[in-house]
C-alpha cells in the first residue's frame, strides 16, 4: 500500500524503519488566531421629533371655545349620560 503523502529523504533517512513495523510520526500543529477581536459598537439614539398639530388640544383649552361653553357642553353630556 502507497502513503498518500511523500516523506522527504532527509527525513526518511533519520527514522529507523524496520520491514513489518508501524512508523511513528511526531506531528506538531499550531494554530493562528485570525479573527479581530470584537468590538462594542452602539448606535446612537434615535431622534424622536413629535409634533402636535396647533389643534391637538382644542377640546380642552379654554380659549378655544367662545367664553367656555365647550366646558358646559362637557358637563351636561357627562350629567346626561349619568342619569
């Protein structure tokens, strides 16, 4: 049976090798880190820009009504709807 790899002369002179006998190899692997360290990285805020319309409050800011009567007229449907 062929090995799948060639051993170098200079290599295969310096292991004794016996007909019959297994062949020890001392292997040496090292290992390389290539992946960058991680970094933290946070996105800014979002910027939030609300913006009511000029009518948001009308129901409920007394200038909005003539002299306040959109306060009487909350008074008697909340009365109404009680009774």
């Amino acid at each position: 049976m062929e090995a799948p790899f060639a051993i170098p002369n200079s290599l295969a002179q310096r292991i004794n090798f016996f007909p019959g006998n297994p062949v020890t190899l001392p292997v040496t692997v090292k290992f390389r880190e290539l992946t960058p360290e991680p970094t933290s990285v946070f996105a800014s805020l979002p910027y939030i820009d609300i913006r009511l319309p000029s009518d948001f409050f009308y129901p409920f800011v007394h200038s909005s009504g003539e002299n306040g009567k959109i306060y009487h007229l909350i008074i008697i449907a909340m009365i109404s709807a009680i009774l």
